[in-house]
C-alpha cells in the first residue's frame, strides 16, 4: 500500500466524520427551523443528497421502474424500505401509483427530516433509527445487530435495502435480514442490492478477496467500505427464515458492462403455508428462477 492513497483514504475517513458528526447535526437544526434547505422540484439540495451522485429525480425514478419491472406491484402494495436515506426511492415511488404505504428509516436524521418536509403524503412515514454506523452516525446509541425495526410483524409485501447490505459485517447483516422477513407478509418479497463475491474477475471495481467468517470484505481497515456475500449464503439465510432466492440480477460492478444495476440484485419471496408443501420448501431452491 503506497502512502498517498492511504493518506488519500484517511483524508476520505476523516472528512466524512467531520460531515456527520458536525455538519450533519447542524443541518437538521436547520431543516427542522427554516426552509433554507428545502429544495426544489422534488429534490433536495446537492449539498444534501448523500445518497449518489447524479440526477436525484431521475434515479429515484429510475429505480422505482426498476423494482416494478421484477416485482408485482399495485396501489395497495406496502413497501419497507430499508436506510431510505433522503428518499430517492420514495420520491421515485410517489410518481408511480404503486403505493399503498411507504415506510421507511435511516440513521442520519436531516435525511429523514427532508423526507418529512418534502413528501407530503398521507401515506408515506419516515423514522429515524439511532443505530451506530461509522459512517453516518459514529455516535448512535444502538448497535445494529441489536435493532429492531419498527415495524409490526407481516406489515408489509415489499422490503427494499438498496446499497445496505454491502456495508454490513455478517452478524448485522443476519439481523437485518431477520428482522426484514419478520415485517414481510407472507409471500411478500424482498428486493435487496448485494455484491456476489465470487462475480468478482479482473477489472471489477472490488476484488472482495479478505474472509471474516461469511463475509468478504474489500479493505480489512475499513470492513464496512465494500462488503460481500456469496449466493450460496443468501440461499442459506433465506431458507432459515422461511424464504427462498426467486431471481438474481447481475449488477456491472464485476466489469460487465451495459447492465442496468451497479449492485448485484437479489429478489427474495417469503413462503406462505401453502409453500412448505411444494419443492420450494424445506431449504429446496428447485423453484427459484435462476
């Protein structure tokens, strides 16, 4: 390792918890009491948007579509969307008329601050979650592998995590997708973006080579940077919890090009009794559609 790109990603390091632990909690004050950071035509402020870069509105969009695309949906569908962040899915979702209910959470709170200011609809409610992330809330009072969401049992038929179960060691990863199954409706499904390590190739933009237990990790001094999880694991965790791997989208991180996700997607269904009866159940994957 050179020093200029460690002194580069310490600068990184250094920069972001800067942002998050003093700017972050002035920018709510400011959210919360003014109007100066409200944005415009449906997006917020570039200052704000920690969620990608690039055209706020036109991604939130597009990713909606996307989701519609291989997941059935209609205007009473409950969706739970995992670190919403500053609601560039919920604001794609709103211009659909797939919705019935939108809930969603994320640990920085001017994020969810916006969201309250911004989508103004009945049916939409954002929740900020005091989780620990060293990142975006060094400072949290609760560990992530402790959290429970707040969210009934069998409330909703969509959970979406986008870009969050690539950040997450193995014991927060599995809480998460516990608690994820325990919200869904039977026969709900899951949409999740991930990093299949074993896609990685020369070229990929991470080569996920360093192993802590199932995870594997692109940097050991900054394990939550890029965090990976073979299918086979996916397939495991989704059978312990009642669930099966109905599909599984490449994303163009490995160095295919011309894909329309980044991430790898993993669309996961929630068996309903009936299932347990059929070949899907009992830890079988003959009915994922490969």
């Amino acid at each position: 390792m050179t020093a200029a790109p460690r002194s580069r990603r310490l600068a990184a390091k250094y920069a972001r918890l800067l942002k998050y632990v003093v700017v972050a909690p002035a920018t709510a004050i400011v959210l919360k009491h003014t109007t100066w950071l409200d944005g415009k035509d449906g997006a917020p402020p570039v200052v704000l948007n920690y969620a990608a870069d690039g055209d706020f509105v036109q991604q939130g969009t597009n990713l909606a579509k996307a989701i519609a695309r291989e997941v059935p949906l209609d205007d009473r569908t409950r969706w739970l969307d995992i670190g919403c962040g500053i609601g560039r899915l919920a604001c794609g979702v709103k211009r659909t008329r797939n919705v019935g209910l939108y809930a969603g959470f994320d640990v920085v709170r001017y994020g969810i601050l916006w969201c309250r200011k911004a989508i103004d609809d009945p049916r939409f409610h954002f929740e900020h979650a005091d989780i620990r992330n060293s990142f975006y809330n060094p400072f949290g009072r609760i560990r992530p592998e402790d959290f429970t969401f707040p969210y009934a049992d069998e409330n909703f038929d969509l959970a979406v995590a986008i870009s969050v179960f690539t950040h997450l060691p193995e014991a927060q990863c599995r809480r998460y997708f516990a608690e994820a199954m325990r919200c869904l409706a039977p026969g709900g499904r899951a949409y999740f973006t991930t990093f299949l390590p074993e896609r990685a190739a020369p070229g990929s933009d991470y080569s996920l080579t360093h192993v802590i237990g199932a995870a594997r990790l692109e940097r050991l001094e900054e394990p939550d940077l890029a965090v990976g999880y073979s299918r086979n694991f996916w397939e495991a965790l989704a059978a312990e919890h009642g669930a099966v791997v109905e599909m599984v989208l490449p994303g163009s991180w490995a160095g295919t090009r011309n894909l329309p996700d980044y991430q790898d997607v993993i669309i996961f269904r929630k068996l309903i009794a009936a299932d347990t009866d059929q070949s899907c159940g009992s830890g079988s994957f003959s009915c994922a559609q490969r």
